[in-house]
C-alpha cells in the first residue's frame, strides 16, 4: 500500500483502477433511474440495457466509451477493466474484423488517456438448455474456441502499447456451460492473464445454479479450478461462509461495485467474511451510475457499517487504498511498477483542507472525504491527461457522446 504523500498544497496518490466497467452503459445514466410503474429489479435494467446493446453501432461504442472514460479520469481514475461482451452484428454475425467492438473500446481508452485491460468475454447462452435470444447474440459464440482466437488476435493486435493488456472473462455461471469454465481458466493461467466473472451478484443466479449443477456458484468455479490468484469475482455478493472461503484460500479478488449494486438493487457482499479469509479487494464502476472511485472505495466500508450497525467492519482506509490501488492494478493484469501514475489532488479543497499532514490523516481525508472535484492532475505513464481539473479531451469527447445519443434517439 502506498499512502497519499503533501506536496505543496497538492495531495499525492497512486494511480487508481476501477477494475470492473462497461462504458457503453454510461448512456444509461439517468435514463433508467426513473420508476415506471411496477417495482423496478435488476431483471427490468436488464432489459433497458439490453434495448441499448442492441443498437449501438462501432462508431457509437466509440463514442459512448470514450467520453465514459474522459469523465472517469477526471474523476481520478487511471486504469480500467473493461468487462466487455458486445462482440457481433445485431443478428449475431461477426464483423468482417472479429475485432471491431474491442478495437473501438480499446481505442476510446487510449484516446481518453486511460490503462485498458480488455476482458474479452466469452457468452454462450440465455441459460441451461437455452440459446441467447435478442440482444445476446450479439454477445455470443457458438464455442469457447472462437473467443480463445480472439484474445489471442487481440493480444497481437495490441502487443506494441504498453497502456494495453487482454484478459479473460467468462461472462457468469448463468451463461457460460461448466465445460468452457476451466477450459477458459486454463488459457488464463497459459497466458498469464486475469480471468474475471460475475459470481453471485442476483439470487436467481444462484438457484438455477444449484438447479443445474447441484451447486453454488463459487463452489462450481472451485470444482472447474477456476479459482487462484488470477481470479476476480465481481460482485461476490450472496455468497454462503464456505464460498468466502474458497475464494480466501485461493487469495482470489472480489471487485465490489457498491453504486451500481446500489443502483441495481443487488444486495450486499460480506466484505468483512470475504478479507478475513484472505481475498482481495479491489473496486469497480461497472455502470457508471456513478463514476466515482472515492465514492466506491468508502461505500465498501460504510455499507458494511449499515448491516453490521457498528463502526471499523470491514476495512479501514489504508485497505480501501490499497484496493484502489495496487490491489485493482493487479487484478486487471498490471505489475505494479505503474509508478508513472499519479493523481493529485488539491489539498485546500473544501472538503480536505485543514487535514492531517500525517500518513494516517492523508490517507483517512482521502478515503472517507475526497471527491472528483478535489481532482487536479491525472497523469498515466508519465502523460498529462487531466489538467486543472479538467480533462485535455473533455471538449471533443462530449461532442462525440452527444452525437451518439442523437444517432441512439435518446440525445
Ligand atoms: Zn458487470
């Protein structure tokens, strides 16, 4: 962990990494916050999403993607994971480049300055015995092989950038079959790249596991040997004590994702179980309901707080910086010799001013009071990207993202 650092009337930190997003649903934002006559559920925003990963063109990933990113690295973040599963045409047929919607996310990235680690997700069906229908063909292949041979083109293609790295995704246990499971852990471990999946984020998930395979989430992942120290559950949320432990023992991460999960009504992971039988925590802005990554690492703890109705739960800010930081940079595939990136912070903001000039005070004021207007400089491997608080690309980035809302029909 390496603590924030005064410089001047600057704050100090390492680079950050949201290690869980998918940018397109940026476009979402205040578009399906709105109740519309029944109770909303997960299941509902499904559905308002998937309208949207219909339609979205290459030009259109472009657009929506990069100006998420310009506003996320304004917001402090310097790396990002993108859990990326819109691969094909609307009818489910490959580009003429298999590639095109990964470029097109992967190029946003770079142009918005950010450190992408491109998750490649591999999808395959609705649920048991039920092929993708609408909108996730265009998530699907027909074989694990086919996304296998595009992680591997997508790690030639983008061999020369260093801000470049591919990993693994397996979309969930709902749609993806058991026998792809180890199979895409084994090329994770071959390549040594990340594999990451959502584990256990809605309880539906889990009975028609258990409906399936006679077992949990987690414990189908152990039993397919998917978990080691290159796994990353995201959400981890409605996990029994055991499942904690699995991934504890595998010093596997979980990537907490507390305002989307907010937003989506998904629940609470036990976050205390989880670090107490040795997973690591890492954090992610998944919808980018919300885009901020000071936001997400305190919410871990103080939603904690709220079930346990006591205070210092799960963990406290040195932890929650670590999870921001070299934690987050790990689990989507960096080293952590990323010290060229910095994110300064002003020191007399209003809400960090008059703190503690001590390791302990700087790290507490960041963790529990900072927020993206405090951001002033965003640097990545050593490149201005954020300046006087603003975003050198934010201009050219919001015409590009009003112009795909419009071409969308919701602009
Ligand atoms: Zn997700």
């Amino acid at each position: 962990m390496t603590r924030p650092r005064l410089d001047g009337d600057r704050i100090i930190l390492p680079g950050i990494a949201s290690t869980h997003s998918h940018a397109f649903q940026r476009a979402l934002r205040a578009r399906t916050q709105r109740r519309s006559g029944a109770r909303g559920s997960f299941w509902s925003w499904r559905g308002l999403m998937y309208e949207l990963a219909r339609q979205v063109t290459p030009e259109d990933v472009f657009d929506l993607s990069r100006f998420a990113f310009v506003e996320l690295a304004a917001c402090g973040v310097t790396a990002v994971g993108e859990f990326h599963y819109l691969h094909h045409q609307p009818d489910g047929t490959p580009y003429d480049d298999r590639l095109a919607l990964s470029d097109a996310v992967i190029a946003a990235a770079r142009d918005a300055g950010l450190r992408i680690t491109l998750l490649r997700v591999h999808y395959e069906r609705a649920g048991r015995d039920a092929p993708p229908v609408g909108a996730q063909r265009r998530f699907s292949d027909a074989d694990v092989a086919s996304t296998l041979r595009d992680i591997e083109a997508l790690s030639a293609r983008h061999a020369g950038d260093d801000g470049v790295r591919v990993g693994v995704a397996a979309h969930s246990v709902r749609a993806v079959q058991r026998s792809s499971l180890g199979v895409l852990a084994g090329a994770a471990r071959a390549h040594r790249m990340p594999m990451h999946a959502h584990v256990s984020e809605q309880r539906r998930e889990i009975r028609e596991c258990l409906a399936e395979h006679g077992l949990r989430p987690v414990e189908l992942l152990a039993e397919e040997a998917v978990l080691d120290g290159r796994f990353v559950a995201v959400h981890a949320t409605h996990l029994r004590p055991h499942e904690a432990r699995l991934l504890g023992q595998a010093r596997a991460f979980a990537s907490v994702c507390r305002t989307t999960e907010r937003d989506l009504g998904d629940g609470l992971p036990d976050v205390h179980a989880l670090r107490r039988e040795g997973a690591r925590i890492c954090l992610g802005t998944d919808s980018h309901a919300v885009s901020c990554p000071f936001e997400e690492s305190r919410a871990i703890e103080l939603d904690e707080r709220t079930r346990a109705e006591a205070r210092h739960v799960a963990a406290d800010a040195d932890a929650l910086l670590s999870a921001m930081g070299a934690d987050g940079y790990e689990a989507i595939g960096w080293d952590g010799r990323e010290t060229d990136d910095e994110v300064h912070l002003d020191a007399l903001d209003p809400a960090l001013v008059g703190t503690s000039a001590s390791p302990e005070g700087l790290a507490d004021a960041v963790v529990w009071g900072a927020s993206p207007r405090a951001v002033r400089t965003v640097r990545v491997a050593g490149r201005t990207i954020v300046e006087d608080g603003r975003h050198v690309r934010e201009a050219e980035a919001r015409r590009g993202y009003l112009a795909a809302l419009r071409r969308l029909g919701i602009g």
